[in-house]
C-alpha cells in the first residue's frame, strides 16, 4: 500500500464545460436544490409532506407538533446541505448561503444540551435513545449530518455547523467503544463510520478516527449485537419488517474482514465499505485492504447490472445470491450505485488501479441520472431495467417499481444524494500525486491544478456520449 493516496482536485478548480453533464450540474443550482428546499418546507401541495424543517422547528421548542416521517427524516435536510456546500464551493451564491445559513442555525437550535441531535427522538421518546441501535438509526443519521458539515466547512469556512457536529461526535465518542460504562455496539445502518472519518481529517482530532475504527473492528464479532438488544427490556421495534431479524442484513453476521461476499442491505453495505477502505489507509491495514478488494470483486463481477446497480432484490432492498439479476423486479436502488460510486473511487485513490473507476463511470452515467428526470422535478427510488407498467400493482412482486418517475417519497433518501453527488462531481474527475495528475472520467472541462513542482492546467474536449470522441 503506497504511503500516500491519490487526491482529488477542489471543486473550485474544476469548471465543467461538458455538453452532456453540464445541464445535470446546473440543473442542481438552479432546480433541485430550490425545489427539494420547497419540499422541505412543505411548500408544494401536490407533493407528498416531508414536515423535515417542522420536525427541526418542534425539536428546538419554537412551535407544537408532533414528528413526521421517517426515523431518519433528518437527514433529507442534511444531504440538501451537503449539495448546497459543493454547489457554493464550486460557485458562491448569496442568497444560497443565506438559505443555508438560517438551516444551520435552526439545527443547532435543536440540539440538546449535551450535544445529542435528532428530532425523532427528542420529540418522541427522549428516554429511548441509543436503545435501538438496530433500527433507530441514530448514527445513520449523525453521518449524514456530519458529512454535510465538513462540506459546508470546507466550502465556506464558516464553523457554525462543524461545531455543532463535534459536539454531537464528541458524545458518540464518548457513549460508544470498548470501555466500562460505554455501549459496545455499532450502528445498524452504517454511515457514521466514513462520516468521523472526514471529520477526522479536518479537525485533525484523533478520537473520531478511533470511534470509527471500533465501529468497524467489533461489528460481527461474539455475541450478535442487534439479536442481544432485542431482549432487553427497553427495546421497542420501529419496523416490523425486521421481525426474525438476519444479521446478514446489516453486514454483522461476522467480522468484517472476514466476510467474502457482499450481503444485506445494499446501501448499509456500501457505506460500510466505504469505511473500511478508509481505515485501510490511515491504518495501513493491509487485511481489510484486503477484504475491501474481496467484496470489491464479488459485488461487480457476481452482483452488479450491466449498469452499475446492484441490490437485487426489492425485500428489503438486498443482495442475494450470485447472478440473481432479474430485469423486471430488480430493486437497484439509486442510494446504492452512489454508494458503489463512492467505494470505488476510495479504491482508486488508494491502489491507483483505473478498474475502479471503470465501475464507478458506469454507475454514474447509467443508475445516478436514470434516478432524476431531466427537468430535475421527479425521481425514480428503484432502477430495474424492464418495466410492463401494468405490472406494477400493490401486493404483488414488482409493488415497489413504479412505472413513471415520482415527484418525492414517504422515505426520500434517494432526491437529495443525487442531488449531492451531481454537485460534487468535479470530484470524481482528477486524481494528484506529487506531479502527476490521473484523468478519470472523459468530461469536458478546464481545471487549474496544483503540483509541487507548480501549476498545471488542463482542457478536456469530450463527446464522448455522442461519437465518443476526445
């Protein structure tokens, strides 16, 4: 494992050009992220209610109510966030960041003294927290607010949101690990884990990277976690679709670096993996680098559409079994080609293999953008690749494909990750060493790039899309 990985270039040293990706990037600025902000808000009559900025309002004590939506509604607001930070990162905009601004006040409002954060349970159940790590997604929830700090601080310098995040982290940092009186448990859906990461890297603050790190060196190891919570007392079940619950699902049926095959739920999965390549790297852990290539191969050779979807089946959004990739009911949820997207371009920085970022093209030209219509306004949650719109009837197999492309969802996760990955797209292009600079994807653009042997400047001129030419 090389002592450095690969860099990617800012997003305000990158100005996209591309005839075919550009009206994606601007249709971020000037229509999704205005219209997800409706959403938001409730503004929209003819679209299904998020109540995600009420819910805010109701947690701060600024007005009645009870909370709506999913356990994790919050962190709609968050990716919203998280797209507004690279959209003002790679082109400022005042009104934008005013927007912003006033969301991460109200955030913070919310927060608890000790630094807790999420309105479900402030508003619910106070005396429940941490008491369902399995399906409460407390931590779920804190990486995605996470992630969007650091995005909203790198892009803007301003330190309001990242404040409010380290202190939500120092508290999983000090309720979570290995010692006497802390929980020994690990989320059911991963995310927190590649979010303290980040927040790592910007603080410089060590304890996130531990935190992360035993997150993901004691899941699946002894006594299931998440079987053991059940039988406890306190424990109250949200979804009872995870009755006869199968470790499998959440990656925590054994030790991570021991696992072969990619199971369970796709996103849970992918997000996972997206931590273990991390702390591959800042470990120099060559066993889980190992296991990263491992599942790696087994999910894109054995479990991936021609498109770069992958979750098959729409039972709960999992893998199943090698070449199980049926056309008209696969699930493919776009979540997880972004998530397959994110680990592969991790693996690129850190082995310098271009395979990589072969896969990740593939997701991003095909699952991403079949997920958002072209005027930005509706979205598909499931990508299977035959759709016989009769079909698709409540009750039956293919219950959850919808035959047109939906205005917003009860569970909304899939609108705004589009939304964030297409404005942080410049990311994905440019790879830097020392003084060499990797060409990822064929994208029109010119970008100003920093060497240490000084300033490169780079044109690409693509078409590939049309005649594939260079």
């Amino acid at each position: 494992m090389d002592d450095k990985k690969l860099k990617t270039v800012p997003l305000n040293k990158i100005k996209i050009s591309d005839q075919f990706w550009n009206r994606y990037i601007h249709l971020v600025k000037d229509v999704l992220i205005p219209y997800q902000w409706d959403i938001l808000n409730d503004r929209l009559p003819d679209v299904e209610t998020s109540h995600c900025i009420e819910n805010f309002k109701i947690a701060a004590g600024e007005t009645d109510g009870d909370f709506e939506g999913a356990v994790f509604q919050d962190t709609d607001v968050a990716k919203w966030l998280e797209a507004v930070a690279y959209s003002l990162a790679a082109e400022p905009d005042e009104h934008l960041s005013y927007l912003a601004d006033k969301t991460i006040n109200l955030i913070g409002r919310a927060q608890c003294e000790d630094g807790y954060l999420n309105t479900y349970f402030t508003i619910k159940d106070p005396s429940k927290r941490w008491t369902n790590l399995k399906e409460g997604h407390e931590l779920y929830t804190a990486g995605h607010m996470t992630e969007a700090a650091v995005a909203y601080y790198k892009a803007t310098g301003k330190t309001e949101f990242l404040d409010i995040m380290k202190k939500f982290a120092d508290l999983i940092c000090k309720t979570f690990g290995p010692d006497e009186g802390q929980i020994h448990g690990y989320p059911g859906h991963q995310e927190i884990e590649l979010a303290l990461i980040r927040l790592y890297h910007v603080t410089g603050e060590k304890k996130y990277l531990e935190t992360a790190k035993y997150f993901i060196d004691t899941r699946g190891v002894g006594e299931n976690y998440f079987l053991e919570e059940e039988k406890r007392p306190e424990y109250k079940q949200i979804f009872p679709e995870f009755a006869g619950y199968d470790p499998r699902y959440s990656q925590s049926h054994e030790p991570v670096r021991e696992q072969k095959t990619a199971e369970g739920h796709a996103v849970r999965a992918v997000y996972m993996y997206c931590a273990m390549a991390d702390l591959a790297y800042e470990y120099k852990d060559k066993e889980l680098l190992d296991a990263c290539k491992t599942l790696w191969e087994d999910m894109t050779k054995r479990q991936m559409y021609i498109t770069g979807s992958i979750g098959a089946s729409g039972l709960l959004e999992r893998f199943t079994t090698d070449y199980d990739l049926p056309n008209n009911c696969n699930y493919s949820e776009t979540c997880a080609s972004i998530g397959l997207a994110l680990f592969g371009r991790r693996m690129a920085q850190i082995t310098k293999d271009a395979s990589y970022m072969d896969m990740v093209e593939r997701a991003l030209y095909n699952t991403l953008l079949s997920g958002i219509a072209q005027d930005g306004k509706s979205f598909f949650y499931v990508n299977p690749l035959e759709v016989w719109p009769d079909n698709c009837i409540d009750r039956t197999s293919k219950e959850h494909v919808k035959p047109v492309r939906q205005k917003w969802f009860g569970v909304a996760c899939c609108p705004p990750n589009i939304a964030r990955t297409l404005a942080s797209m410049g990311q994905y292009i440019y790879f830097t060493d020392k003084n060499t600079a990797y060409v990822n994807l064929y994208i029109s653009n010119e970008a100003q790039i920093e060497l240490e042997e000084g300033a490169l400047k780079i044109q690409i001129e693509s078409d590939l899309t049309n005649c594939r030419n260079m």
